[in-house]
C-alpha cells in the first residue's frame, strides 16, 4: 500500500513539473503570435525558408502559410473573407483589383520571374525540345501538356499570353489555336505547382512554370526569348498585345487582362487580426538581406528596394516598413 502511495505521489509530481515546463515555455503553440499569410504557390519554397529563419529569431511568433493561385487567394479575403494578415501575389494587379481599397491600402511589388517550358527526360520528344522546335511540339498529336487555371493562378493567363506573344513573334497565324485544340481541358490545375508532381510522375510530358518554380524543383526548362518570357519591362508595348478572359468578381461577368511584365505584389490586410507581428514578418521579407535574398538564392530575382506605385501609397505603409521602400518611377 506504501509503495502505491509513493508510485501515485511520484507520478503526481513528475505531472505537475511537466504542467509547469509547458505554462512558462515562451513559445508553446498556446502562447505563440499566429500570423496568416496567402501566398502564390509559386512562393511556396522561398517563404517557407524565411518562415524557418524568421522563426528562429522570433519563436513567439508562428507563421501560418497557405498557398495557392493568387486570384483565388485573393477571393479568399474578398468573397469568404477570411482571416487573414498578409497576401503575396504573383500578380501585384491582382492585390490592385481584387483587394484595394476594400481590403488593403498599399501593394508593394518585391519580386519578378519568367515564364519556361519545363519538361524532364521522360518526356514525349525530349530529346528534340529547343527554341525553334517547341510549338511544333506541343502541337505533335500525343504529346501531353498543360499549365494552371486562369481564373486562379496569374501563371495560368500568362501561359495563354506567351502562346498568344509567340504566335506573333514567330508569325505563325493560328498556333494559339492550334496548341490549345492540342490540351484537353484535364490539363488545366488549379495551380501551377500541381504539374510539378504531374511532369514528375511522368503523367504530363510539358508544363508551364515560372522559372523559380522550375529552379526550385530542379526540373528541365526551356527559356524563352524576352519578347515572349513576360520578364523584361522594356518589352510591355509588345507583351500589351497579348489578352486573355478569365472571371471576374461577379458569377458569370469575365474581365480581359492585358500581357504586361511579371511583377509580384504584397500586401498587409486593413483588417490584419495580427498586425504588429505581420509587419515585423513584412520588415524581414523586405529586407535586401533578409527575404529579398533568399528569392535571389532561389532563382526568382527580387526588387530590391521594392517599391510602391506612388508616394501617396508610401504613406499609407506602415511606419516600419517606410524604410524598405522606395517609390516607383
């Protein structure tokens, strides 16, 4: 009966020293600062690596991330409104359309890519891929190949808006029609990062990723002259030429984007539930050498300093993060 008594006592105790390591541990998942990011799912790897970095400095703070085409992100704020501190988008037009000034008061754009035609060595024609030979290709009967939905992820649009830009610069009347006649529409995903594990899995032959993406994964690409590639600002006049038709804010209403150079955008939500924790996040994300340079080390080059539409915008930032930007001119 004794040694139950010190047995029961002994596992008391051992409970109630474990009870007390938890209440004052500083960053126990009850007492650590959530704070809530939509992002591109193009900007999965990278932010995960500044999650993991911001993290160790700050462990009171937990970044919760969920990622996705950035139109749908942003509909997550607008139509479902949910909650939500931070939205990063592949498309800073899409945070200018969908999300100011109802949602959020500034967008700063941070980060550019380039659209690639990602393959592997498994792929139908492999070994013929090359910038002379891809739209010949992707219009080879068998030949499987895809990109996102246009209504959810920018790198949708922009895949039809190359195919549009290469019709034209190549001066092959008819090619935008007659590779989308090639891609049944169970090759559009939701996202572009799902074709990743589509081409991976040798289910899909080609497939329309940002070049970050395709560095990231280690995949096989072809890059694109900049008169096609969505990445030069220098070529907007002839990128304008390219437009595409996806949703718009009401069922059953289309809206037409025009091509224009890939910039992304981030924003702070007016109704950030975690605000003070956001921007120290934003702050880090920013920075030359914190954020900024771990896009560069991941193959997507940054804006550095990002910058702001005007300075009337600029104000509207918080104080904080007045510092990292700069206005565009």
């Amino acid at each position: 009966m004794k040694m139950n008594l010190i047995r029961i006592s002994s596992l008391f105790l051992g409970m109630l020293m474990l009870s007390a390591f938890i209440c004052s541990s500083p960053a126990t998942a009850q007492s650590r600062t959530p704070v809530i990011i939509f992002h591109a799912g193009s900007l999965t790897v990278p932010l995960a690596a500044m999650e993991k970095a911001f993290e160790a400095a700050h462990p009171d703070i937990d970044i919760l991330r969920e990622g996705g085409g950035s139109r749908k992100c942003a509909r997550k704020i607008s139509d479902l409104h949910k909650d939500c501190d931070i939205m990063a988008s592949a498309d800073f037009s899409v945070i200018d359309r969908m999300l100011i000034p109802d949602y959020a008061s500034w967008n700063v754009r941070f980060a550019t890519n380039q659209m690639v035609l990602c393959y592997t060595d498994s792929s139908a024609f492999a070994k013929e891929v090359a910038p002379e030979t891809w739209t010949d290709i992707l219009g080879r009967k068998g030949v499987v190949w895809g990109h996102s939905d246009p209504n959810l992820d920018p790198c949708g649009y922009r895949a039809l808006m190359v195919l549009q830009l290469a019709e034209k610069a190549f001066t092959q009347p008819g090619l935008y029609d007659r590779l989308l006649a090639n891609r049944p529409l169970a090759n559009v995903r939701p996202k572009a990062v799902e074709l990743v594990a589509m081409l991976e899995s040798g289910v899909m032959d080609y497939a329309w990723e940002y070049l970050s993406v395709a560095v990231q994964h280690k995949l096989k690409f072809l890059t694109l002259p900049q008169e096609i590639n969505l990445s030069s600002y220098a070529q907007e006049s002839f990128y304008k030429q390219a437009r595409v038709a996806v949703s718009g804010k009401k069922p059953g209403e289309t809206i037409e984007l025009q091509g224009k150079s890939i910039t992304y955008g981030v924003t702070l939500l007016d109704q950030a539930p975690n605000r003070k924790a956001a921007i120290m996040f934003l702050d880090y994300m920013l920075n030359p050498e914190g954020g900024l340079k771990i896009l560069a080390e991941m193959g997507q080059p940054p804006i550095a300093p990002a910058r702001v539409a005007g300075q009337e915008m600029l104000t509207k930032l918080p104080s904080e993060l007045q510092k990292m930007v700069t206005v565009d001119k």
